[in-house]
C-alpha cells in the first residue's frame, strides 16, 4: 500500500480534489468548513483502476498552517503538487515544493486544478510555468494533469497517472523496527486511546508490546485498523489507527514515536548534511535558532555550522543541530528547519546520537561525519549487519568490501562496544554470526512479539512450537540454536525443549472454563472404571487437564479420572505381584467393566513399560 500527500498554495483545491477522488471530506474541523480552509491535516482514502488502494494525506496549505503541512508530507510515497489554473505558481506553491525537494520526494504529480474557470490556452500557460518553477528540482520533469473537480474532467486521467507512477514506486522495506509517527490522538468509547500515523520501517501486530520512544511510556497493542478496516497486523507503508491498552489520551501527543521497545532513544545532538532552499531569504548563520521538523514532531534547535560562517541560499553544509526538546531520530531521517516565517533548509542526519559537540573548522570532525555519510569501516559493518543481518564473516567481507581479517578484529572491538551482538566464535566457528546491536533487539522483540500473539490467540497452550519461531524468524538451523542459547540466557523465552513460552506466561482457565472442566471430572467420576464419553471438552481443556494431572488419555476414545487410572493400575500391579499374570477377561471382571475400557488400558500400561504383553497374558517388566 502507498500513502499520497497534496501539497500547495491555500486555496487552490487540494480538499475539494481529494474530495473529488475519493468521496471523503478530509477537512474535519466545523472551522475549516465554515472557513473553506483546511487549517490541520486531513485524511482520506481510494481504490485506484488496477484495484490498488491508496491512503492520501490532504495538507493545509496556508502558511499559518506550514507545520502542520510538515506533519503530514514527512511519510508519503507520492506528492500531488496542487496548481490552480486561475492563478498559477503562488507564494505557497514554490514553499511546499521546497519542503519536498528537501525531504528528497522524487515521485511527484502536478495537478492543475479548476481548469473549468480558465480557457484551455491559460492551462496551457500556467503548465509552462509551472514547468519552470519545477527546474533544479525533485519534481523536475514530473507529469502534470489538468483536473476540474466540479466536471470531473481529467480525474480519470489523474487516477490512471497516479497508478502509473506507483507502478514504478518500490513498497516500503521491511527493516524490523517499525516506527509510526504519530499525527492524531483520540478516544473511541469502550475501547480507548487510538492513534494515527503512516507506519515505516516494519510491521506492528495486534497483542504486540509497543514504546512510545519520546517518553519510553509502553503499552500494547489492542486492536489495528486500516482504511476503517480491521486488520491483525500490518506492512509498513499503510495508514493505521492503533487502539492502545495501558495509555490515556493525554499521555499521547502529535510528534512522538509509537515504535518497539528497547531501540529508539530520544537525542538532544544530531550531526546532519545540510541544504539551504534556493530562494532563502537570509543567509543562515552560526548557532542561529530555528524551527527543527521531523515527520510529525518539533522542536526548537540551535544550528551550529562546522565547515562554513553562514550558508546562503542553494549552499550545503556539515552541522550539529541542539535540540531544546529531545526527539527519537534514526540515520537516514530526512528533516526541515524554518525560521518563524520562512523554510530555509534541511536535510539528511547521517548520526542521530553524537557523544560531544564539536569544534567548528575541525577537519577531522568532517572526515568522521564524510566516513558516516558514505559508510566504510566500522560504521560500514554495523550498516551491513543492520540491514543484512545475521552476517557471517563472509557476508560481511563481501559487503563491506573489507578483508576477512580486518573484519574478524572490527567485530571483536564493535562486539566488545556494544555495537555488535556476536553469536559464536567468530572468525573460527564457521556458522558464527553478528547482529547490530539494534538488529538483536529487535529480533527479540519479534521473539516476544510472536510469543506474545500465539499466548494471546492460544491462552491454554504451553508455548508455541519452536520450529514454527523458527519458522517465522527465517533463520538457518545452527543460528535458530545459537540464538535459541542467547534468548534464554537474556530471559527473554522459556525453551521447553519442544515450544518455547514467555517468562511470565501461565495458563489461567476463566471461570466459565473452571465450570466446564469441573463438570467433565464429574462425569468421569460417576462410573471411573467405565468413564462416559457423552459430555466433551475441547482439545485444548483437555491438555491442560493432562498437563494438571487431573485426567489420563490412555487412548483417543478412552479417558479416565486420575485417581480413578491410579487405582486401576495399582490393583493390577499387585494382582501381578500375587499371581504372576493377568488376562483381559480377568482385569475386566476385576473392575466389573467392559472390554472397550480395560483393553486400552492394559495397552497404555504396556506403552508405560508396566507391563509387556504374552500371548494372551500381561506380566510385569
């Protein structure tokens, strides 16, 4: 699924088209109605004609609104540039398409909407400079479709472009660290706090232990919902509404990260590859205070320049942004910074979480930040095992394109950093590997995360098989082993040599359960040595009953109560013990029951290494 985002100048029918689309007003406020402005963002959804179905994100596009514009671009696929034909390229237009050039969308669509109040020469004209405002630009070279949503001209046309393009839009990757910036929060009576937001980076799944990474405030997940559409779990790349158990509304807010647990930490300090927009207005210069924008969160920052004494419009730059709030960042995050007027830059943070300010003008400084931004060394291999891993030494060799023996030696220092997590002796066991530190944890969080849904679907069950883990994690044998050892170290599961379970799981059986159960031994009791098979229990009670002690399964058919087999097979073992041998006639006669009983029981005791049958005859081992 792909997440589409307008953007544009105010006024020039970015929610009258999304409206047009997809029969959803986005504008939900009662003041962006009586307004006809939309001041927050809005959101809607629609089938394209190959059936694919889009989430579309409709921005404000008054420059009041800028932030909560910023809100909503930071996690879109495509960006729908919005030019009415009535007036052409507006003050709004040229700073939105600065916001998605910086952010690096480069699948782009310009839409010239209210073709119906212009004759078709004008369209033509404002196409032209439209053309001209897109050149040096991500939007460069981009389609452009003229629409009336009021005649509905050109909207087929604009359907068919957007599914053309997405066709050639690779899916979000999976890369097992789901982040969902959260844009909207809300209650819904009987079920409670839900959130909102594009999820990236990987999956989340309803029973799932969640972390809001701003405030390391964690919940699970109630419930998932898509499009208005209950889901189990979700890819990346899909709008969601998550149903939160354990959080209130007010300890939610837009900006925070809703993510898993023990990976994405809040930073004051980022170093980042800077960009000024080519019609700044003001150079941008040392420690200047800005506006610092990430995906839905902001905060005030301070710009510190290490390579220049200002940076003037179209310059790029090496700088360390302080942050007054601390926000959960990751390398590679994208970002905006403004003044209280206007956008001036952004760019790309290649280290979300530096351990010093730095001295400007240092040259080893920007070495270090040219080594991060282009990844080789140590740097490099937490890069490769983050996105490849587990590596063995030959994947890392490969990939790093580093000797086998400079890699064993940066793996030992990066191991004993903390940056790696090394499984096996590596260098010398053959199937040894490494995790990032990252990738470990968020492997056990899917170890947790898998455990946690089959407790949740499979209350009565010990624990999940542990070749379906397996199974799920997609790992090779001898690595599932040698992960297997470091889990249950880390108490994170509990190997119960067939299945695996999680620490604090134990079976409960309700009260309605307790009834059940209670009524089926009564049953069995009633006539132990001839049990009725009348009333059932499901499978599952059944285990449990087993696994408690309280019934024996001597055959599918054939159950009896505890006390009721002990006292059976006791009085058989002593009538061994007088007269040497038993028979089938002579045990049925004993307990005064019939052969469909007393035959599956003598075999179970057989099966039991109790007894072993001669000819017609039982005699003990």
């Amino acid at each position: 699924m792909y997440v589409i985002g307008t953007a544009g100048h105010v006024d020039h029918g970015k929610s009258t088209l999304v409206k047009a689309l997809t029969g959803i007003d986005p504008d939900r406020f009662p003041e962006e109605k009586a307004r006809e402005m939309t001041i927050d963002l809005g959101f809607a959804w629609m089938e394209l004609p190959s059936g694919r179905e889009v989430s579309i994100v409709d921005v404000p596009g008054h420059e009041r609104f800028i932030k909560n514009m910023l809100a909503g671009v930071g996690a879109i696929d495509l960006a729908l540039l919005i030019v009415a034909a009535d007036e052409s390229v507006m003050p709004q237009t040229r700073e939105h398409l600065a916001i998605l050039d910086i952010l690096q969308i480069t699948r782009g669509l310009v839409v010239v909407t209210k073709t119906d109040l212009v004759d078709e020469e004008l369209v033509e004209l404002v196409k032209a400079e439209v053309e001209d405002t897109l050149q040096g630009t991500s939007f460069e070279g981009c389609p452009m479709v003229g629409v009336s949503a009021y005649t509905s001209d050109g909207l087929d046309e604009l359907k068919e472009t957007m599914d053309r393009i997405l066709d050639e839009t690779n899916a979000r990757q999976d890369l097992g660290r789901p982040r969902l910036p959260v844009d909207r929060c809300f209650t819904i009576s009987g079920f409670g706090t839900v959130v909102t937001g594009t999820l990236i980076d990987g999956t989340l799944t309803v029973g799932q232990e969640i972390e809001l990474a701003g405030s390391g405030q964690r919940a699970r997940v109630r419930g998932l919902q898509s499009h208005k559409t209950k889901i189990d779990s979700s890819d990346p790349g899909v709008r969601l509404a998550v149903n939160l158990s354990g959080l209130s509304k007010d300890e939610v807010e837009r900006g925070e990260i809703l993510t898993i647990p023990g990976w994405l930490k809040p930073t004051y300090r980022l170093d980042a590859r800077l960009r000024m927009v080519k019609n700044a207005p003001n150079p941008l210069k040392h420690n200047q205070g800005v506006t610092f924008h990430l995906f839905t969160s902001e905060s005030s920052a301070r710009v510190r320049l290490l390579d220049a004494d200002r940076l003037t419009a179209g310059q790029e730059g090496w700088v360390q942004l302080l942050l007054n709030d601390p926000l959960p960042v990751v390398k590679g995050d994208f970002f905006v910074i403004r003044s209280s007027e206007d956008t001036l830059g952004g760019g790309q943070i290649v280290d979300p979480n530096p351990r010093r300010r730095y001295r400007r003008f240092d040259d080893d400084i920007v070495e270090r930040l040219l080594t991060l931004d282009q990844g080789t060394g140590g740097d490099i291999i937490i890069s490769v095992a983050e996105q490849w891993g587990p590596c063995d030494l030959t994947t890392l060799s490969q990939r790093t394109n580093l000797s086998r023996e400079e890699v064993t030696e940066r793996v030992a220092q990066l191991t004993e950093e903390g940056d790696l997590v090394n499984l096996g002796d590596f260098g010398g066991d053959a199937d040894a590997v490494v995790y990032s530190a990252q990738g470990w944890a968020i492997l056990k969080s899917k170890v947790a995360s898998a455990l946690q849904l089959y407790h949740t679907q499979y209350p009565l069950r010990h624990g999940v098989p542990a070749q379906e883990i397996r199974s799920r994690l997609n790992l090779s044998q001898p690595v599932y082993q040698r992960a297997l050892v470091k889990l249950v170290k880390e108490q994170v599961v509990v190997d119960e040599r067939q299945s695996l379970r999680l620490p604090d799981h134990e079976i409960t059986l309700t009260p309605k359960m307790e009834e059940e159960a209670s009524a089926y031994l009564q049953s069995l009791q009633k006539d132990p040595y001839s049990p009725s098979s009348d009333l059932k229990v499901s499978s599952e009670l059944l285990s449990v009953l087993i696994d408690q002690g309280k019934v024996v399964r001597v055959t599918d058919g054939v159950i009896f109560d505890a006390s009721a087999y002990r006292e059976m097979t006791e009085r058989i073992v002593q009538h061994l013990n007088d007269e040497g041998n038993i028979t089938v006639a002579e045990a049925r006669t004993m307990f005064d029951t019939s052969r469909k009983y007393i035959l599956p029981l003598l075999e179970h005791m057989d099966q039991q290494q109790i007894t072993r049958r001669t000819g017609d005859e039982r005699v003990l081992r």
